[in-house]
C-alpha cells in the first residue's frame, strides 16, 4: 500500500488539478496529495460512514479537500 502510494504521487503533476479519490478509505492518500498539491482540489469519496468520518477528521486541516459519502 505505501509502495503503491508513493508511486501515485510521483505521477502527479501539474496546476489547478481536480483530483478524485473513489473508496478513500480513512483518507490518507488524499491527505498526501493535497499537501504535496496545495494549489489543487482533493475530494475523497467513500461509502462507508465510519470511513467518511476519518478522513474527515484526517484532513480537517486542509482547505483544497472535500470528503464525500
């Protein structure tokens, strides 16, 4: 999973992105994203309540993410 994280975020690149991350999970990768990417926007999406919360709390901090159910 961390191998496949670090991967992700060496692929990305670029200005003013819109990135989705579908079943985010507690919200790590997004975390990461958007703090290697602040000039972007990050939303997470997930379909589990408890997993929504987390991330939620996870990225409270960052006003580029959006944490979807």
């Amino acid at each position: 999973d961390k191998h496949v994280k670090e991967i992700v975020l060496q692929k990305i690149h670029g200005q003013d992105l819109h990135i989705l991350d579908v079943a985010c999970g507690p919200g790590e990768l997004v975390k990461q994203i958007a703090t290697q990417q602040d000039c972007c926007r990050v939303v997470g999406q997930d379909i589990d309540p408890s997993m929504v919360k987390k991330a939620k709390k996870k990225t409270k901090e960052l006003a580029n993410v959006s944490i979807l159910q």
